[in-house]
C-alpha cells in the first residue's frame, strides 16, 4: 500500500508520538490535533493501525526518494549508495528517533516474528535491484530473493541500532562501511 504524502491524521500520530510516545498518545488527542473526531480514528483501524501507517508511509517515502532516477552508474553502486543513504535518511527521521526513544520494543515483533509492511517495501525494491543488477553484469548470479532477505536482515540492525552506533563510533564511519558490506556481498567473483 503506498501511502500519501499528506495525511492529517497519520501527521497527527507522528507528533503525538514525537512528543509523547506510543503509550501516552491516545485516539482522543490525535483526533484533536488532527481536526478530526474520534470515530473517524477508529474508522481507520485504532491508534496502532495508525502509527504503523505512519511508520510504513516513513519507509516508502524513504525508499523512494532515495531509489530516484536511474543514472548511468551499475545497478550495484547505485545500491550500495543507496542503503546507505537510506539507513541514513531514516536514523534522522523524527518519527523513527521517537520510536527509539520512547518505545523501542515495538520494533522487537519485527524483528523475531514476522516482516512488517515497511520491512517488505525494502525487500522489493533489494531484489528488483539485485535482479537489475544481474541483467547489466554488476551483480553476482544469486536468488534475487535469497540475496534481498540476506540483505535485508543485515541492514535492519542499523536502523534499530542506531542509538548504539552513534554512542560507540561515528556513524557516517559506519554507512561507508555498510556500502562496502553491499557492494562486497553482491560483487560477482572474480575471474582468473
């Protein structure tokens, strides 16, 4: 599902949980800050369903904007500039800072049970890449599918841990190194 750009209410949840976390907001005081009534929040699925709206509308626009134009750059540079620019992008997103700070947990249901809808936008636009990729020759011959959940697994880490990275190392250090671990990972072996 993509969503828009602009949405009242799902702007609403994103300040409620700016300034006071998932926990404190409520349906009533998103309404209100939204100019909406109460119903019309529980007509779009509750709070929860919101916020994870508001999170998912976070990652595609992300997503998006940072896959831009095609250059004329292989497939693989492009991406492994690219995650890193998106994992940049989104460790400075407000929304995605409240979450760390106020409920981190949230996130642990997406990373031991299942794969959210932001987690599956990521992952099409990894094997539609690594499938790109293979067709100009700068991306090994691997499961496109096999390849973007390898991928995807690695790099969620630095989003969820930012917070650490920032407090142990510099982190534009840190998305260097996460281009060089793409760019590596899906470079075609070598022929003698």
């Amino acid at each position: 599902m993509q969503h828009s750009a602009s949405d009242p209410l799902l702007d609403a949840v994103v300040a409620e949980v700016m300034a006071y976390g998932v926990r404190r907001a409520t349906a009533t005081s998103v309404a209100q800050r939204a100019g909406v009534s109460r119903m019309t929040v529980h007509r779009r699925g509750g709070l929860q369903q919101l916020l994870l709206d508001a999170i998912s509308r976070e990652f595609d626009q992300t997503v998006h904007a940072v896959a831009g134009p095609e250059s004329g750059e292989p497939v693989r540079a492009r991406l492994s500039a690219g995650v890193a620019s998106t994992i940049a992008t989104l460790n400075a997103s407000p929304l995605i800072t409240a979450l760390h700070r106020h409920d981190p947990e949230l996130v642990v249901p997406y990373l031991v049970d299942r794969l959210g809808h932001s987690q599956q936008t990521v992952l099409a636009v990894l094997v539609e890449a690594i499938r790109l990729g293979q067709e100009d020759g700068s991306v090994r011959q691997v499961d496109p599918d096999l390849a973007g959940h390898v991928l995807l697994m690695a790099l969620q880490n630095f989003v969820i841990s930012a917070g650490i990275i920032r407090e142990v190392t510099d982190p534009q250090a840190v998305l260097r190194e996460v281009s060089v671990l793409v760019d590596s990972y899906l470079a075609p072996a070598a022929t003698s």
